[in-house]
C-alpha cells in the first residue's frame, strides 16, 4: 500500500495475480481500517482491521477479511 498524502493505493498479491485495491478508509477516532477490492472474476473482498503500534515504523492492521463465502484473519506489517 501507499499513500500519496491524499489516497491510498495498492494491491492484494503482487505479481501475476493481483489485485488492485478499489477503495481504502480510515477512520482516525477509533483507527480501524476497511479495505474492499474486486477479483478479476468479480468476486468481492472485504478487509476490516485496526491499526496498531501507531507510533512504530512497523505499525500492523490486524483483522479479518471476506472473500465471496470465504472468511480468514490478516495482518499486514510495514517493512
């Protein structure tokens, strides 16, 4: 993911069969994350996480996601 200081952009799974994200909202009150973007078979995925350890250079959201009737927990790391 990144942020160009309005928007952010990104991908699910570089490479070959990526994904690009279609929308990503934050809300800063409660700092929880939603992430939704669309397969190229036009299935559906969601993502809603929190972000944590903010003040971190390794910050996370944690969280959990849905992809068509399939469900699963993330965590995604900045490197």
């Amino acid at each position: 993911m990144n942020w160009d200081g309005k928007n952010v952009t990104g991908l699910i799974n570089p490479g070959p069969d990526s994904i690009v994200l279609a929308s990503v909202f934050v809300d800063t009150t409660t700092w929880t994350v939603r992430i939704e973007a669309d397969t190229k078979d036009k299935v559906h995925i969601s993502a809603d996480g929190k972000l944590e350890d903010l003040g971190s250079y390794h910050r996370t959201i944690k969280g959990s996601w849905i992809q068509g009737s399939t469900k699963g927990d993330f965590k995604i790391t900045r490197d």
